[in-house]
C-alpha cells in the first residue's frame, strides 16, 4: 500500500480538509503497514550477528552507497570483484517473470563479450556492431520456427557473402513481400567471360534480362507473344481460358494506365463540336450535337392548353353551365338536387286549398280582384306581385340554403383545391380572363381614402429641433413626442441579504432571499460561522439537504454555490458564479439552504453580492 497523505485543507479551520473520521482512518492504515513490516522484522532469524531477511524496497551500504534501487528494480553496484567465478558449477541468470517484460539487459560503456574459454568462438557488442565469429561453422537453429536476418534500417540492404564466394541454400528458398530482385547488369561485350550454368544478368546493351543456358546466353524478356514456341500449346487462344489469380486482366476501361492519353475522358472528347447545353442525339445518318427540345416540367411550358373541362378529360365534373335551378308543380315543398344533371328541383307548397282571390263587398273598400293583404289594423288593399308575394320562385330567394357540398348530399365531389394534381400558379394559367388583376384601379365601388394623416404629419412628429443624441420617440397624452431615454445600460451591482430564525448548532433551515431571475455572484458574507449552499429551485434544495460536508454534488444537482465560514467573514467566489431560478415560471426568489456552525444557539444573516443579469 502506497503511504496515505491527511489532506489538511488550505487554512485553519477552513473546513476543505480531509474529515476526522477520514484522517484517523488514513492514520491507522499506514500504522497497520508498518506494524506488518516490524512483525516481519521481529520474526526474522538471527545467527552469527548476521540478520537475514527479505527485503522488499532498496538496499544501501553502510555508507549510504545505493547497491539496489528498489525503485527501477536494478543492481547499481557497485559490486567488489570484476570477475565472478564459479568452479564446476554454472552461472545463472534468469528472471522469475513470465509475463512480456521478462527481460535480462547487459550494458557496458565499451565491449560486451561472451566467449568460450579457448578464445575460438565468441559473440562481441560494441559501438562499431555485432560480431558473431567462429573457427567452425556458425549454425542458427530453432524448433521448426523461422530464423529472421534483418536489414540495415540506413541503406536497407542485407549483404550475404563476398565478391568472390557462393551463398548456397540447400533446401527451398521463400521470399515473401519483396518488390524485385536485381541480378548483376553487363554490357554484351561485359558478360561474354562468365560461362556459369544458371547465371542470370541484365544485358544493358540489348535492355533485357538474359540467363546462361544450355552453352549460350538466353533471352528471358520478350516483347511479343509471337516470339515464343508454343510447342505443348500451353499458351491460351482466349481470355477466358487464362487464370487471372492477381487481377492483371481489367474488367474496366477506368483501370487501364493511359500514359499517352489514348483514352477519351469525356464523352465530348469523342464526337467534336455542340454548344454549351446541347445534347447528344441519334438519328438514320449517326450522332450529333444539337439543341434540347423536351418538357420542362410546368404547367405553363404546355403549349395550347385546353379552356374547358372536358377538354382535359374530365368527364365527372359538373361545369358552371351544367347547373340549373327549375320549378316542379306544387305539392309538398322541396329542394332536390339531380347529382348526375347538376340540376336544383324546387317543388313549392300546394297553395290550392288556400285563397287566390277575394271579392270585397264592402262598400266602403270596394271591390279587390286579385290577391289581398291586411295590414293588422282591419284595413285590406290588394297585394303586389314581388313585394308583398312571390310571383316565381328562383334558387337566390331561398332561405337557409347549405353553405357546403356536403349540405347538398353530395358525396362525390372534389371538396379540397389540394386534392388536385398538378395546378397551375397564375390565374392566367388556368384560362381565366376575367378575373380581379390585383390593380385597386380595378375596382369598383373604391372607398375614400383617408387623407388626415400625411406625410408633413409624420414630418411634423419626427423632424423636431429639441432631440439630442439618446432621445426616444414615446406615446404619450394621445400623441408621440421626443423624450430623454431612461432606464437600459449595464445593470449595477446590489446586495441581497436574508436571516435565518433562531438554529441550534449545527442545525440547518431554508432560506429564501428576494435577488433576481438570472445574476453572478460575487460574494458570499455571513455574520457568524454557517454553511451557506445556493440553489436553482427549492426541489433542488430539498433533494440536496442531507449530503455531507466535503461531499461534491453530482453536475446536475442544481447547486450554484456552496461556502463554509468560520465567523463573520466574506468569501469572494472567484471567478463569479452564474446564478439562475428555475421554477415555472422562473421568480426572482434565490433558494438557500443555511447550517449553523458558530457552536451556540442563534440567527445567521447571509448577504449576497450580486450583478443583475435578467429582468
């Protein structure tokens, strides 16, 4: 276990330290180490006054020379003798970590030998390289694993003999991942001395690759597929008949290399000429550019566009013209409308059993033919046709007609402009001529407009000698008038203060102080030793009321501030605190939570330094 550091806060009594419980809990922890490692001590053999124990950590001499840094796990010496000796015996040096940092590290400032005694064979380190040498062979071996040389990270090369030897490999050579293989290059002139079986050079005055065969050089590149003998028709007359297990064979012209750019890039590049925006067409003779002629898609680019409904094919519609309005012979009065005529049947009401005429005796009114009407005070004079009765009944001096299709019965009509396809977006574009053009020109019966209010009006309120710079344009009395603007700018800083009633030490209470919706607080003072904690809502109070001292909330526990003081004291919170209320609707109330620390009975007033952020 690692020593145990009591965290004993930044000042006295500030209380941003480690708590009692948890500075005594650290104290016996480290006490509990050491009396383990006393015990060990106490239980260790003694004999010949030499103490024999395991030591776990650093060794020193007895003068304070460090021979094991127990830190870095390394034997710094430094060690008496220069040789260690072991007579019939061997010396070992192992490790008793298995894991991937088992490691053994040997170093010195000049050479590192390992060499059997005879001075024959020996492995040497030193700045100028590695040295493997031997008066015999030099065998590498593993346990059927493979045996890996690597390369010069400078030139990248890996150099196996000399001019003058052979490097025989018996056995198969594999070499993976290599990019080429580079033989020795000669003029024709140059290799004409070499006459070894199987030699293979590059022949720089023919520029091809040549190899010694059967008595005489032989060409190994050829250029065309017609220079070889196929005398065991091994060479395939398709494409198909050939295994492409590397994908040499393309599939697409993209994956050619074009290096003289034989291939088009744009299909423009095949056929010259055109316009910009033409468009490639086919006819009887071939291929040409020539100018687009297709739908643009609108309504308006149709050409002669039909003016009647059945003119587009609609066979379902009832046309203005298809509506009528005809009266049946009396009887019970009706309305009937004929869905597939567009046609309104009125059937007025049997009036035969009624009076059509009245004959008057009296002598005094005379005789009325006709209609008569009574005026309710004992008078009657004949009745006038279209005034005082109907001479015909026509579909407008009906009463309570339906205002929807619906209203009528109809079932199947269209009832929504958005249930048709396509429309056009003019009124032109839908044949109409006869439609109001938006021009107030084009209206009849135009109302006066009124001419109070002009623009020497406006003048009169805005171009006034008495604004300055800063003036505002306000109602007032019924009228608008340039004032002086108040109120606005950079809010100032105030103090918000609240007192707690009457707590007991190391009580705690709520506490709400009137300040703003938004503000940054600056400073927190209490009069005596407290616990003050800010809040956005008094549910968030509540939930954080029982969390100890020294306990950090968690980020979304709605806690703005939090401070312990030791008295009358001022904590300045820097940088500011960025306060808000979030109740619904959020209030100008700050909630606080306060705990009495001064060690006896009383109030607590908590005054806050606040900048105003919000209205």
């Amino acid at each position: 276990m690692a020593k145990q550091t009591i965290n004993l806060g930044t000042s006295a009594n500030k209380g941003d330290g480690d708590p009692l419980r948890t500075a005594f809990d650290k104290v016996n922890d480290n006490f509990d180490e050491l009396y383990v490692d006393l015990k060990q001590v106490k239980s260790a053999q003694t004999g010949g006054g030499t103490l024999i124990v395991d030591t776990i950590g650093s060794v020193h001499a007895t003068d304070s020379t460090l021979l094991v840094d127990g830190n870095n796990s390394k034997i710094t010496g430094p060690l008496a003798s220069t040789t260690w000796d072991v007579t019939d015996n061997n010396i070992e040096i192992t490790t008793t970590n298995t894991g991937v940092n088992a490691n053994i590290t040997i170093e010195a400032q000049g050479l590192v030998t390992l060499q059997e005694s005879a001075a024959e064979d020996y492995v040497q380190v030193s700045q100028n390289g590695v040295v493997l040498y031997s008066n015999s062979d030099i065998a590498l071996r593993t346990s059927g694993q493979d045996i890996h040389i690597g390369y010069d990270t400078q030139s990248g090369n890996v150099e196996m003999g000399h001019n003058s030897s052979f490097v025989n490999i018996n056995g198969t050579l594999n070499v993976n991942a290599f990019s080429k293989l580079v033989p020795p290059s000669y003029t024709t002139a140059g290799r004409a001395g070499f006459t070894t079986e199987g030699f293979m050079v590059v022949n720089t005055t023919l520029g091809h690759l040549e190899a010694y065969v059967n008595g005489a050089w032989r060409k190994m590149t050829l250029t065309d597929v017609g220079e070889l003998t196929d005398t065991g028709g091994v060479i395939p007359t398709d494409l198909s008949d050939i295994t492409d297990t590397t994908n040499l064979i393309k599939t697409d012209v993209s994956q050619l290399a074009d290096a003289t750019n034989l291939i088009a890039t744009n299909i423009g590049d095949l056929l010259p000429g055109g316009n910009l925006s033409d468009v490639l067409t086919r006819s009887a003779t071939g291929y040409a550019w020539t100018a687009p002629n297709y739908f643009g898609g609108d309504f308006a680019d149709l050409g002669t566009t039909p003016t009647t409904l059945a003119g587009y094919g609609i066979t379902d519609a009832v046309a203005l013209t298809g509506l009528s309005v005809s009266t049946a012979s009396a009887g019970s009065a009706a309305l009937a409308y004929n869905n597939s005529t567009g046609a309104f049947t009125f059937t007025p009401p049997d009036l035969s059993s009624y009076l059509t005429s009245y004959t008057e005796t009296d002598p005094v009114v005379g005789a009325i033919t006709g209609i008569v009407k009574a005026d309710g005070a004992g008078n009657i004079s004949a009745a006038v046709a279209g005034t005082d009765y109907l001479a015909s009944v026509a579909f407008s001096d009906l009463t309570s007609t339906p205002t929807t299709i619906a209203g009528y019965g109809i079932t199947d009509a269209v009832e929504d402009f958005a249930d048709l396809g396509t429309t056009p977006t003019t009124i032109a574009g839908y044949g109409i001529t006869d439609a109001f053009d938006g021009d107030y020109n084009s209206l009849s019966n135009q109302p006066t407009i009124p001419s109070a209010y002009t623009d020497s009006d406006v003048d009169t309120h805005l171009n006034q000698s008495n604004p300055t710079d800063g003036y505002v344009l306000s109602w007032t009395s019924g009228d608008y008038s340039w004032v002086e603007q108040s109120g606005g700018g950079a809010s100032s800083r105030s103090t918000a203060t609240g007192t707690t009633g009457s707590l007991a030490d190391a009580a705690q209470a709520d506490l709400d102080i009137t300040g703003f919706k938004s503000y940054m607080v600056a400073t927190i003072t209490t009069d005596r030793a407290a616990r003050v904690r800010l809040y956005t809502t008094a549910a968030a109070r509540t939930a954080d009321a029982s969390r100890a001292e020294g306990v950090d909330p968690t980020s979304d526990a709605g806690v703005i501030a939090e401070v312990i003081t030791t008295g009358a004291e001022t904590v300045t919170i820097s940088p500011g605190a960025l306060g808000f209320n979030l109740e619904s609707p959020p209030t100008t109330n700050i909630p606080c939570r306060v705990t009495n620390k001064s060690g006896g009975a009383s109030t607590v007033q908590v005054s806050l330094h606040v900048l105003q952020l919000e209205a």
